[in-house]
C-alpha cells in the first residue's frame, strides 16, 4: 500500500540489516541504477528471498559495476506505480547467488545476491527536481529498466527515502480527491453558471433562442436567473413570489419621444409628437420648428411583443 513496504512479512526480514550498525554505503565512489518490475509481486519476492534477476542488456553493466566499484545500489520502482519503492545493495556478481533455495522469478533471468537497505514508497511528484547527467539532464522519474543515476542523483534520491521513513511528517500531506458526490455537484454548479452566462440577449436573439432557453430551465435554474436578470431583461411571468419592477409605460417608443412623454421636454427638433399626443410649450417659449420624417422608427420589440394575444399567457413579459 502507499507509504508502507507492499508486505507485511517482507518488511519484518527487513528490521535486523536496516537497524544494524554499518558505515554508510552512499559515498563518493558508489553507483546507482534505477531497477524496473512489472509487479509488485516481484518486490515482494526479491525482498524474501534477497534475490533478484533482471534483463539480460542490463547484466553486463551490473556485473561490470560490482566488480569495480565499493557499492551498487539499486532503486526500485513498479511500473504504473507513479513511485519508487526502496532500495538494495548488491551482493553477488551476476549468476553467482549464494543462496541455493530456488529461483523465485521462475527463469526470467540469471540471478544474484541483493540486500535490502530501505523498503518505502517515494512518490514521483516528490523527486521531479532531481535529473540525472548520465540520462541528458532528464527527472529520475522517467529512467528505464537499468539506467545508472549520477553520484549525485541517487544519493539525493535514496536520502529522500530515508526522510520518508525516519521523519515522515516533514512532507506536506497530500490532498484527498474530492468525492464522488462532491465532484458531482461542483459539475453542476459549473454546468449552470455557464447556462447563466449565455443567457440569451432579450433585444438580439430570436424569438426561437429565447424560446429554447428558457424551457431547458428547471424551476430552480429560472428562479436564479430572474433574480440575476429579471429586472434588466424581459422575460416569461415572474415565479411564483417573485414579483418583477413595473413596467415601463413608454417600451417600445424612440427614446426621444419617451423621454418627452415622460415630461422631460419637448420633442426633438425635426421630429413630431407620436399621434394623439399634444404637447404644447410653455407660457412665453415660442414653438419649435417642426418637420415631419417620412418614417418612424420605434426601437426592436422582444420577440413575444409579436405573439398574438393568445399566446401571451405562457410567454408574455408582465
């Protein structure tokens, strides 16, 4: 499991060599080579057995290694695990065990002696800042099956593990994903406020558009979008306790002209007063000249301000 040895058993052979009294095997002249498996099952057999067998292109480098150098660590990782899992001191030159119990990797390849130092899982999100030289500069996370590591690289790596292990609450904790229901309702909420962004233009879309939005609603959906829109935009019949602004009396007339029958003067120069409606100046103020344009022009109307007057029931504005 994350943060623990994959075996229970295994991780008990490991007590008597990790507490045992010994000179440090990271030093200057040691090597390191980054171990793949298939499975965790694999680790788990190498860790009971102190064996291990690997790739025939990667035996010639190992062997080469430990007869050449004072330590050949390995650090293991599960493939599709997204960590390392510890790392091994390598014991026996390849095909050379000293342990006659058996092959346990059932004839994948020549076996050799390894000791287990360090049994713990090391995310890969933890080591994305060590690259190694002998790799074009490239994360330790991304090494295959027997890439050696710098001096450098696997020290840092495996000091990493041992932080894990020896002062685990130095690491920031990880954040549980949100739950399955959470997550559900973070969609919707996100799913509405970008219906409630492409609320149709009441003056620019058609009367189709309109139409089609407002019946994808549910009640809830519309009781949120006349509290965020109703004032300013016409729409069907307010919900249910949801009383909309008065209308204006004025809709639909040129802005001039509401505007002089709403008091705020005389009609604009070279336009006449909407028929049936007189305006005369005040006491004093002389008339203007006035010319009467071939059209007038009110401005667009809502799409339902067309429907016949049977229809205004469901989609009328007031």
């Amino acid at each position: 499991p994350p943060g623990g040895p994959p075996d229970a058993a295994a991780a008990a052979a490991l007590a008597p060599q990790s507490q045992s009294q010994r000179p440090s095997v990271h030093t200057e002249d040691a090597r390191y080579f980054v171990i793949t498996s298939n499975t965790k099952d694999n680790v788990v057999k190498s860790v009971r057995h102190s064996l291990w067998a690997t790739q025939r292109k990667n035996e010639q480098s190992l062997d080469e290694a430990f007869r050449s150098s004072p330590a050949v660590i390995l650090v293991f990782s599960v493939n599709r695990s997204e960590a390392f899992q510890g790392y091994a001191l390598m014991r026996s030159p390849v095909g050379r065990p000293r342990s006659k119990s058996g092959d346990p990797f059932n004839g994948f390849g020549r076996l050799f002696d390894i000791e287990w130092l360090k049994l713990h899982d090391l995310p890969y999100r933890e080591v994305e800042h060590i690259r190694n030289s002998l790799n074009f500069d490239r994360p330790v996370q991304g090494s295959r099956d027997g890439q050696e590591l710098s001096n450098g690289a696997g020290q840092r790596l495996c000091q990493l593990i041992d932080r894990h292990i020896d002062d685990p609450d130095s690491f920031p904790k990880p954040q549980a994903p949100p739950s399955v229901a959470a997550a559900a309702l973070l969609s919707e909420k996100r799913r509405k406020e970008k219906r409630y962004r492409k609320a149709p233009d009441h003056l620019e879309a058609t009367f189709d558009e309109q139409i089609e939005y407002f019946l994808s609603l549910d009640f809830e959906d519309y009781c949120e979008w006349h509290k965020r829109f109703g004032a300013a935009s016409p729409g069907p019949l307010s919900p249910p306790g949801m009383d909309r602004p008065p209308p204006d009396p004025f809709f639909g007339l040129a802005p001039l002209h509401a505007a002089h029958l709403r008091g705020a003067g005389p009609p604009p120069m070279g336009m006449s007063p909407p028929h049936g409606v007189p305006w005369h100046p005040p006491h004093g103020m002389p008339p203007p000249m006035l010319h009467h344009p071939p059209h007038f022009h009110p401005v667009h109307m809502p799409p339902w301000g067309h429907l016949p007057s049977h229809h205004l029931a469901r989609v009328a504005p007031y």
